[in-house]
DNA sequence: TTGTATGCGTTATCAC
DNA sequence: GTGATAACGCATACAA
C-alpha cells in the first residue's frame, strides 16, 4: 500500500473526506462515534498529513526562514537552537539560510523561501540594512529583525539587546577597576549591535570625563582576524598607555588576550580585558575572560512571539524591543 | 494584481499553461520564439513557482532535513553550514532539527519531516543506534548518517572521520613527548565517534608497550560539566602519575587545562593536554591547545553527494566512508 | 510545436 | 451531523 491518503481514511471509516477533515482538524461538527471510528483507523494506519496538498489549498507553509550570517558563530547558533525549539513547538519548521555575509546568497535565498511560500521570515544580524522589497511577491511577507537594522522600521519589529548598557556597564567595570586608558577593539565593518556598544563604550567614558580619542582609543581589527597580532603591536606602540580593553565580542578578545600574554603582558596586572557574549570558553581560558551576557533565551522567544503575533495582525509593526544585557566579571578585568 | 500563477503568465503570454510548464521546466519542445515570449512575461511579472504545487503533483518537495544534537556545538555547526551551503546550491531547502539529543522530540521531527515529504534525510551524531524504522510510511526516506550508528547499516551511508586514527596519532604524539602515563577524558555516555577515539587510545598505548588500566587511565566526565573541579581532583588522586591527557573534545580539554592551571599544575610541563575539533579558541587559549582537526568540508560534502545520489539509485547502500583527520600541534602538549 | 484535460491531497462551501 | 464537490497551482498523458 502506498501512503494513506485523506481518501483512504474516509473508505475505511465509511465516512466522507469532508468529515475525516473535520475530525483532524477538529473543525466543525461531528458525532462523538465517527470521531473515534475516524481517530482509531488513522492510528492504525499511520496516516499522516501530505503537507504540501494542505499548503496549497491553505496558502500557508507551516514553515518560517531564518536569516543567519554565520551559524557557527556562538552567538548565533545559540539564538537560532532557540528559535527553531519554539517554532517546533508551535508546529512550523524551521528553515535555515547561512548568508555567510553574502548580499548575493541573500536575495537567492530570498527568493526560494518566497517561493516556498514561508509564513515568516527572521532575520538576523548583518552589515547591510534589511530590506524586505527584494521580495517579488505582490504581499510581503511579516517579518522581524534581531540586530539587523530594516531598510524601514514601520514594515516589521526589531529585536535586540541593550548593546548600549552592556557596552557602557562593561567600560565602567573597567574603570572602576582602576583603568585610566580604555579602549574598544572593534570590527572595521560595523553591524547594528557594534555601532550600539561602541556608543555605550564613549559614553562611559564621558560620564566619568575621559575624553574618546578616535585613533588612541580605537583598536580597529580585521573580520578575519589576518594579522591581529601585528596590528596589536603596531596599536600598543601608538597607546602605549592603555591598560584595559573592551572588545566587541569574546572571540576578540580571547585572540588579544593570548597575544599579549604572548608578549609579556600580563593580564589583567597590566592590561585589563573584558568581552562580549559570555560563550562557554570564557571559563576555560587563563585568565578566564569577563563578558556581557546577551539573554539569548528572551531574544529568541521574543523574536518567534513578535512573529507569529505579526502574521495576524500588525498592530505592532514598527515596535522595537531591547533585551537587557547582564556584567558576567570575571578573573581577566579584576 | 495577487501572486502570478502559471495560468496568469498563458493568458498573458497567449499560450496555454502547458507550454509554459514546458518552457520553465525546458522540458519537451516549444519553438524559440514562444520560449522567449514566455521569459519575457515571466520576468516582467516576477512569476515565481508555487512549491507547495509542484510539490503536490511532483510529489517531491525539494527539502532535506538535518537531524542534529546540538547546534551550537562548534562542530555540528560547522558541518550544518557547509551541509546547507552545498544543498542550496544543489537547490534544496535545509529543515534544521535540533534534538537537544531526546528521542521523543527525534521522533516528533521525524513525524514532521515526514509530513512534509522531505526528500532526504541527514543524521548527525547522537548516542543511541538510528532506526529510521521511527517513520510511519511505507516508503522509507532515504538518509545518511554522520557519526552515528544505523540501526541497520544495509539501509543508509555511513559518513565519519577516522576517530580511530586521530586518536592513535594524539596518543602517541603525547608519547613521542615524554608522557608515561596519559589518560583518556571522555563522557560517561558515549557516541559512535566516542569509541572510535578510545579504541585509537587503547591501541597507541598497545603500541608502545603500556597497559591500559580501565580505572587509570580513563578520565569520565558528566556530559554537562557538573563538578568537573572534583572529579579532576578524585582522578588526579588516584593515578597521581598523570602526565598526559587526550580528551575527547575540546571543550573538555579546555576546562580540565584551566582547572589544572588553577590547581598549580603547569600544562605543559607536568601533564600535557590535546584535544579533538580544533576549534578557533584553541588558538587564543594559553597555552594554546593542541589537537585533531577534523575535514568538516570533506564530510559535509560527501554526505550531500551520497544522499543525492541515494535519491536516484540504491547502489552505494551499506556503504562506510572514513575521512581522514590530522593533528594540530600546539602549546599544551610539546 | 502546442493545447486540453486530469489528478495530486487537502480544505471549505454549500446542500441535505 | 454529514456528504458532494470546487478550487488551490502545477506537470503530464494524450490529442491535435
């Protein structure tokens, strides 16, 4: 026999697929006795829904997109293994598109979800604002943004932690700590979260009278890490007097961290450093790493909530939501 | 104007919908002037194909699904990544399952999937045997498996790296070293890879004359880490000779080099320590961890080609494929 | 080379 | 409370 179809189901309980349908969906009325008749012979049989026939006459996919620069990067997977448990929960799949920071691959993908007939799209994360029109479909598909600044905010809801209290908690814990001359490592490009905790960074700053300097106070790194330890070097030589560092996530600093030691320099005697992200492997460096805990839990459930809300009503388009940030201090900034 | 269907683009291309099909698919004849009519229609109104009917007539959903334990393991994303890179391209959609490593939500997925019609079916790691006897239908997927046993090895394509030789070669390079007495620091529960990686252990320490002592030699970690300072400390007690440690992941190799550091012990000097994965913060870790770097390209791309290939003919079934691993010398163990 | 007609499995409308 | 049937968009067998 091949698969069971609604068809069947409706022949062995003696009954029409109308009311087969009715029973599954547990829509309309029916008699207690063809329920169960109905229920018994599609347990024996193990029939199963044939998804794409319910898609095409419901217009609807039971499956949302997700948008994700690099999956293997902790933060992200962490975020994404959260999403996709919640959207499982709540019946829809979950597929995945790794841009790999690709413009190209974006729309590509963009495309094929559009084709696919997805109910939802998140996005996360990016250089580039979002922006939803590349979509060539007459109706947009709802959609929301995790640190990924949208093209227009009045077309879907944003999603984010406070980069900007993290950032300026984590530069206070600096000086509190007794340095005089913090500064930010930092990517060359800059996505939504890093513009937001290079602000939180200057403002600390300011609030306790230290004037930013531009190029002192800015160690501009490579997003492939090539050379790091070179513009190190050539960053000490020029601020030489700089005795703690705030890096824009753990993976800075973790590398900055073991090339000073590397150097001599001790950590954090003569040069404090803190990241962003809290991954495991904070715990397990030597020094361990200080870090900004981002409440991945919270931003996932937000993001699927805000989501399924959008697909039935948008009301609350052009919301923007900020997931607080928690210190997570440890042996490297004390 | 509501989405384009394939009867939009005949009205307005003054064709029938057959002809259209056939030019889309470019499958059967059609003059070249009626091809390029067609295209021109198409790419005017930004036509694109409904998959949720294609999939139902085709029956055929170009999808696959990736059954994975935890993906925001550095290792499984890795392989996730590349997986979904080549399937785009191959045109197929990824259905990311974290199974958070349950049985019941495997089973649920697998439930899903089904539904779905997915044509495909990867099966990354996981402790317990595979049986893909879990789906209801009577036609059985077909899936691969990526470091995880069959129930049956005649109904699937074993992918894996050679664990057994990553393992010996880390064995003995602790040997070549000076180690005596190295241990091994695995899970208590251990997967198909898992015991690849003891045997290779056991065999290096054969090689080279040294017995190994079950209660000695081997270092049994809680999977969550829990009280993982004490266990240390219980083992270290009782086989006080330690002068190596192979662990079985880095992530284990890691948090046993900080506890070490931080109970005195100097890593190299006193117990040298590799690890298995090479992920990138065992370059920013000090001292740097040594350890077996596994081709996640080479084993993503073999699992996508042999599903593929599945697909269309059962030849290669009970096939076993070994990628090879090499060693990568660091720090913590010259 | 092209058109007509059918059916894939489902839900929803309408009639009974 | 239940059944018959149209429609979703597509590919294809068969006709022309």
């Amino acid at each position: 026999m091949a698969k069971y179809s609604i068809k069947d189901i409706a022949q062995l309980a003696g009954v029409s697929v109308a009311t087969v349908s009715r029973v599954i969906n547990d829509n309309g009325r029916f008699s207690e006795e063809t329920r169960k008749k109905v229920l018994a012979i599609i347990e024996r049989t193990g029939y199963q829904t044939n998804f794409s026939a319910k898609n095409l006459r419901m217009n609807k996919s039971f499956s949302i997109g997700v948008l994700v620069p690099d999956i293997s990067n902790y933060f992200f997977a962490q975020v994404v293994q959260k999403i996709e448990e919640i959207l499982f929960k709540q019946g829809y799949a979950t597929i995945i598109c790794n841009t790999a920071r690709s413009e190209e691959k974006e729309i590509a993908y963009l495309q094929m979800l559009e084709s696919k007939g997805i109910d939802g799209l998140i996005v996360i994360s990016g250089a580039k604002s979002f922006d939803i029109q590349k979509l060539k479909g007459p109706q947009k598909i709802p959609f929301v943004c995790i640190d990924r600044k949208p093209r227009n905010k009045s077309t879907t809801i944003f999603i984010g932690s406070n980069h900007y209290q993290g950032a300026f908690e984590a530069t206070e814990h600096l000086l509190k700590n007794g340095c005089q001359h913090p500064v930010i490592a930092m990517h060359t490009t800059a996505t939504p979260s890093g513009v937001e905790r290079l602000n939180g960074f200057k403002d600390a700053l300011k609030k306790n009278s230290i004037f930013f300097d531009d190029k002192q106070a800015s160690l501009l790194l490579d997003p492939d890490h090539t050379n790091l330890t070179d513009t190190l070097k050539t960053f000490l030589k020029e601020s030489p007097n700089t005795d703690g560092i705030f890096a824009i996530n753990d993976a800075i600093a973790m590398s900055l961290m073991s090339n000073l030691l590397k150097m001599g320099i001790k950590v954090p005697k003569q040069i404090k450093v803190i990241g962003f992200d809290d991954t495991p492997q904070d715990n397990y460096s030597y020094p361990t790493l200080s870090s900004v805990r981002q409440d991945t839990e919270t931003i996932a459930t937000t993001a699927v909530t805000s989501l399924i809300s959008l697909t039935k009503n948008t009301n609350d388009l052009g919301k923007s939501i900020m997931v607080p940030v928690t210190l997570v201090p440890r042996d490297s900034s004390i």
